[in-house]
C-alpha cells in the first residue's frame, strides 16, 4: 500500500515473515551476504511501537543480513516520520527535499541531526523542475509520468519560477541543476542524494558535486524566500 492510508495495521502492512522473505529472496538473487541499508518504501508513525516488524528488522540485524534499517518517508509529508526517528529505532530515512520543497528543514531534519539518523534525499530536481529546463514548452514522451507531474499551466509556472531564482542569485539556467543540489547538500543532516540521471553527462556533473563546498549562507536564505509549497500528485 503506497501511499499508507490511514488505520492501516502494520501486521498488515509489514507483517515479519514477509519482510524476512522478501529480504532472503533479495539476498539470493543479488547473491550477497547481507545488505547495507534497507527501507521501507511506505510508512507511518502510527505504526512506531506497534507490530512484529521492529523485531523482525532486529533479528535480521543481529543475524548479520542487514546492517541499517530505514524507511522511505511518504511524498510531502516529511513529519510523518518524527516519531519514529526520535524512537531511536531506525538508522536512516530516505525524504523528498529540494528548493520548493523546504518541509522537511523544520522538523524532520532537525530531529535526524538530534538523533543521528542518515538522511537520504530524494527528488532533490524537483523531478526536472530544478534543472533549468523545464519551459511552458516542454513536452514528454507519451507514458511519461512527467505528463502529470508537470500537467495543466505547471510548466509555465516551473519555468517563471526557476527563472526569479536564477535572477535572485545571478546565475545562468544551466547553473540551476548545480545549484539544487548544493542546496540540499549544504544542510548538514543531508548524507547522501539520490538524483536521476539520465545520461552520462548528467553522472559526471552530479558526482562532481560531491566535493564538500556548500552554497553561502546569503545564497540559502535567499533560496528560503522561494520555497513552493505545492503537491504535484495531487
């Protein structure tokens, strides 16, 4: 069930000898010996101190097949998510977080920083918005699910906003991508993006931007005057 709605039980969500399945099945068709870090790719807080999964993902710890948990925290609604952090029972989460979508600087990351949870970014282009190129223009392929992220006048609206930041911080179109992501990385509870790359071009300059050197202090709270507080699935 993705997005979790509300009421759902997490015996029925996440009961544990699925998790442990689904993890083993994972384990021999990648044919390693434990995983890194997995995630939940749903989740609610209602769940925190509840079903058989937290003890499921302890045994799986201590038995050495997995070595983080984390959970994937629904689209826009990063405080969905406080609890279980400040519960001291997951290691990372993995949140939607970019230019427009500033949410998750109020409480979420504040709480990961508190409790030494590893934060993950996802979305951190805004599916493209934050690219640069995206115009009242632009047109996708037929199945592209940017026909609806992006449907209606949001294209239009995309590219007037994309074009006030570029004039606020006196940058060019082509330095936006850059500066979306330095953005994210410059918040110290951010450990890692994950941005889509659709070209090695895309690759080269995403990895480059791993070199530790944040956007200023002025370029932030400029960048904070633009936060869009928008759901584009509705």
């Amino acid at each position: 069930l993705w997005p979790a709605p509300d009421g759902v039980d997490p015996a029925q969500a996440f009961p544990g000898e699925h998790i442990r399945d689904s993890l083993e099945a994972s384990l021999r068709a990648s044919g390693l010996d434990h995983f890194d870090v997995v995630q939940f790719h749903v989740w609610s807080d209602e769940w925190v101190g509840r079903g058989e999964w937290l003890e499921t993902v302890e045994d799986l710890k201590r038995e050495g097949k997995i070595r983080l948990f984390g959970v994937s925290v629904n689209d826009h609604e990063p405080d969905n998510a406080v609890r279980l952090v400040r519960s001291g029972t997951v290691d990372t989460v993995q949140v939607i977080y970019n230019i427009f979508d500033q949410a998750p600087a109020e409480n979420l990351l504040p709480a990961c920083t508190e409790h030494g949870v590893g934060v993950i970014v996802r979305v951190a282009l805004d599916e493209g918005g934050l690219t640069g190129r995206i115009t009242a223009d632009s047109v996708f392929p037929e199945g592209d699910f940017r026909n609806r992220y992006f449907r209606d006048d949001r294209p239009a609206q995309v590219e007037r906003r994309v074009a006030a930041i570029c004039a606020d911080l006196g940058i060019g179109a082509d330095d936006m991508a850059e500066t979306a992501l330095r953005f994210v990385l410059s918040h110290p509870a951010v450990s890692t993006v994950i941005p889509g790359m659709r070209s090695v071009r895309n690759v080269e300059r995403n990895t480059a931007l791993s070199d530790g050197r944040p956007l200023t202090r002025e370029q932030l709270a400029t960048l904070a005057g633009h936060r869009w507080q928008r759901n584009f699935y509705g």
